[in-house]
C-alpha cells in the first residue's frame, strides 16, 4: 500500500490598522503577536524585534531620540527599550506598582 504524504505551508501575518507609529520619516511600526515589525515605507523592507517573554501590550517610539519601547502583555509587565534603527535594547524598566491614582510606576531601571 502507497502512503503519500504531502505537506504545505503557510504564513499569516496579523496587521492593524489602530496601531500604526512611525519610528522615523521613512519606517512605520507596528505590533503583531509577540513580534514589532518595522516597514520601511521607501524600499517596503521589513525587519523583525521579538518580545521573548511574551505578547506585546503597549508600544512606543520616540522619533527624535530614535528609541522604541514595548510592554510585555501580562500582569506588572516589563517595559523594554530599544534603540533603532540598530534593534540595541538599552534598559529594561522592572519594578511596578500601582498608585492609588490607578496609575503604574516603576521603582527601579536595570540599565544593559
């Protein structure tokens, strides 16, 4: 008896259109699972920045200082800060606690 197997794959890739920032004049950001993808909007190329620990809650970026900053998607979740274009993480915020005004702030900054 002949068993033939065969075997295809696929890639899906999420996209939002809600959370959408741009990193510098050219490059847009955007999460999706536990990855950041940046588009380079010029050359369309993309480059990739996994969370390791986790989803990606909130992001940022500041275009001025060329830094980009993520939240794990947890409870009393880190806050990661890289530098682009060079993906460099510079510091890891721990520590969290929430006030009584409802707002978290972090004790201390371990600086890599």
């Amino acid at each position: 008896m002949d068993h033939t197997m065969s075997l295809s794959l696929r890639w899906v890739k999420g996209y939002t259109t809600q959370n959408v920032l741009f990193v510098n004049n050219h490059t847009i950001c955007y999460p999706c699972g536990n990855f950041l993808i940046f588009v380079n909007k010029d050359t369309e190329k993309e480059t990739v920045l996994q969370c390791e620990t986790g989803s990606i809650g909130a992001f940022t970026t500041n275009n001025a200082q060329g830094i980009v900053a993520f939240a794990e998607q947890r409870l009393k979740p880190s806050i990661y800060l890289y530098t682009f274009p060079e993906l460099t993480r510079t510091a890891v915020l721990t520590g969290m606690c929430v006030g009584d005004d409802g707002c978290y702030y972090y004790l201390s900054k371990s600086m890599l």
